[in-house]
C-alpha cells in the first residue's frame, strides 16, 4: 500500500544513493518504475500532485507484457488472486447482434495471461510490500544539467530544493510536468471529438467474457474485474451531451437485440449519478528522454482505450527503463535513458498505432460503414486485428545496453 511521507524524509533516504532518481507520478507506469527501482536496492523519490490516492481509476485489461515487472517484484499471487483471467471475447454489431465471440485465451496463452482487474487492484499488488509517496507536491521548475538535474518543488512542507541524477516524467497523458523537457512540448494529439462514461455493474456469470457493440455513432464495452464489470459507453461529443440517461435511451431505440451484459451496462450508466465522463484521445511526445530527464508511460505516449494496451506498456516501458537505470551510472544516466528511449519507443508507438487503427473501425457514424464493419468483422480474426500487439508479444522487450543505440 501507499504510505504518504513528507518529502524531506525521502529525499534523505535517497541522498547515498549510487543514483538519485526522482519519480513524478504514482500511477501506473511511475509506480511500477519506482518499486522496480526499490526492489533493486534504490531509494527513489516518488511523488504526485493529488493528496489522495483513494480515487483510484477503473478498469484495465493487461496482457503478458506486464509479466516480467510482476514477477520480478514477486507479486504472481497477488495479481492473480486480484484479478480474473479473461477467455473470451464477442463483439456485437449496431443493432446489438452477436457478430462473432473468440477464444482470447487460445491465442495469448502461448505468451502469458491475459488478466482485468481494476487501476485500484493492481496499484494494491504493486505496493504490497509499502511504497513512499509525498502526496500534494509538483515540480514547479526544472534545470537538466550536465552533472545533475536541480529540481523545485511545490509540497505541504512549502518549496523545497533538490538535485538529482535522474528524473522519470510519469504524470500522465495530461502531464503538468513535461513542460520542463524539450520532448513534452506541443505534443501530437489524435483528437477523436468521441466521449462517454465509465461506471461499475454488477459481475455476471460471464467472468472471462470482454463484449463490445461497435455501433453507428455509439460505442458499448464491459470489460470484467474481480467481483464487477467495468463499463462504458460513448459516442461523438456533441451526442454524448445530452447526458447519460438520455443517450442511452437514444441507443436502446436502435437495438433490435441485446445480451444480458449489455443490458445490465446500459442500466448501470443510466440509472449512474454523475459518472466520470472520459475524452478519448490520445498523445505522442516529440521526444522521450533529454539529458537526465525522461518520459514514461502517458506521459510519453497516451493510449486510446480500443487496444487495451496502455497500461500494459506502460508496466512493460517501466521495467525496461528501470532495468537500463540500475546498470547505470551517474555519468552515463543520459546514455542509458537514450537507449532506453530507442529500444522502446518503437514498440509503443506501434502499440498506439494499433490503438488508433481500431479507433477509426470503432468510431464511426454512418449507417452504410456500419454494415461494410459488420461483413469485414465476420471474416477479420482477432489474430490479425491485434497484429501488431500479438508481433510484440512474440518479441519480448529487453534492457538494452547503455551503449546501444537502435533505430
């Protein structure tokens, strides 16, 4: 679990430290670096903005790359008994059809499991062991030096001052911090104009089953966790402002048939008070690693949600790049973040062209595309829709060498 510390008691526990390291962002990709970086001796600063972690996200479904960070902090139990294991997949047309329903797990049980379990959930398996945090603090400036880097901070204990040898930028797709490094600047955005909510519904029988209606301008997918589902609907913005209720009377009015999932989806977001209401797009950096400094997970490169793979890289993104820092020292830090940046870079973003790919079958409002991705979807198989992601899996990412350099 989390333990809140004021800052000063971290930044002495770091100050002998062979490499200083400071963590912005305690969610998915920075939690994962920063107990990665403690499981091998470090004392890693690790902070974020909110000063409560207890607002801790929905859904999230990972595959086999998460793996080699899981076993490497010993958690294997933990995130198993957390999570269910995810078997199958159907997809169901505009009309609310059963189009086709796969066997997930034949096809990624040769690589590793394929697991959902709420943000919440995994961050409790990431942290069981404890994890410091300094909860309402943010770097308000940011000089990368040759030897160090000088950080400022804003925190509960007033400004605080430090230098470090290296600082992980992983403060999400809306970061506040990447600002400060030249990568994170005017970042290139795929903007949907899409939106919708998410909610919990009760779990049904079906706890391996993921089921998703691609529809003519709407869009429904529930996605099962230990003991829920997790569920959300959406649509182009200017429909989804009518608020929820409403559009999902608006979807129920063009289904001519449904399945007990969808049902209990559609009254879990109407009947729903105030749920979170999720944009949907994306970002990609210019740039990852600059100096000492580096961009992690969403910060580097947000994910749309059509792959199901943010989250998954970045856990993958973070061992990989906690593996290149523990090899370092504190005059080759730039090194190592820059081969960190080209091993794995590629793969990200051949993950999030693939997230965007399936956002353009997704994400449509014409009846007559709807009907042309009802034929394609009954002779698509999910092997060559998730491609590029299955190639990954098949390759696994590596610590690359400080001194590599790859294209």
């Amino acid at each position: 679990m989390f333990t809140p510390v004021p800052l000063p008691q971290q930044l002495q526990a770091c100050a002998n430290d062979p490499l200083r390291v400071l963590v912005v962002g305690a969610g998915i990709g920075g939690t994962t670096a920063a107990q990665l970086l403690r499981s091998r001796g470090l004392h890693p600063v690790l902070i974020d903005r909110m000063t409560t972690l207890k607002d801790a996200g929905y859904m999230l479904a990972l595959m086999p790359m998460v793996d080699a960070a899981i076993d490497e902090l010993g958690v294997r139990d933990s995130y198993v008994a957390a999570s269910t294991h995810i078997e199958r997949y159907r997809v169901l047309n505009h009309r609310g059809q059963t189009l086709r329903e796969d066997p997930l797990g034949d096809l990624l049980n040769v690589y590793g499991d394929y697991r959902g379990l709420s943000r919440g959930a995994l961050l409790d398996v990431l942290t069981a062991d404890g994890a410091a945090v300094s909860l309402g603090t943010t770097v308000t400036a940011l000089t990368d030096g040759t030897e160090s880097t000088y950080v400022r901070f804003d925190s509960p204990e007033g400004d605080v001052e430090a230098m470090f040898d290296a600082v992980i930028i992983a403060d999400g797709i809306h970061s506040h911090t990447r600002r400060f490094v030249p990568g994170g600047t005017a970042p290139n955005e795929t903007i949907t104009n899409w939106g919708g909510w998410v909610v919990w519904a009760d779990a049904d029988a079906d706890t391996d089953l993921g089921e998703e209606l691609w529809g003519d301008g709407f869009f429904v997918g529930s996605y099962p966790v230990s003991g829920a589902i997790g569920a959300f609907i959406g649509g182009p913005r200017e429909d989804t402002c009518v608020g929820p209720a409403a559009f999902v009377d608006s979807i129920r009015s063009r289904l001519t048939s449904s399945t007990s999932r969808l049902d209990a989806v559609l009254d879990a977001v109407g009947a729903a008070q105030d749920p979170f209401y999720w944009v949907l797009d994306d970002v990609r950096t210019r740039q990852w690693a600059h100096g000492r400094t580096v961009l992690l997970g969403d910060a580097a490169a947000g994910f749309l949600p059509t792959a199901g793979i943010g989250a998954g890289m970045a856990m993958e993104s973070a061992w990989v790049l906690s593996g290149a820092l523990t090899d370092a020292t504190r005059a080759d830090v730039g090194a190592a973040l820059t081969a960190y940046e080209s091993a794995q870079r590629p793969r990200v973003e051949t993950a999030q062209k693939n997230s965007r790919q399936l956002a353009g079958l997704m994400f449509r409002r014409s009846s007559v595309l709807a009907h042309l991705r009802n034929f394609a979807m009954k002779v698509m198989t999910i092997r060559s829709a998730l491609g590029p992601i299955i190639a990954l899996l098949r390759t696994p990412a590596r610590v690359p060498e400080v001194t590599e350099t790859v294209d």
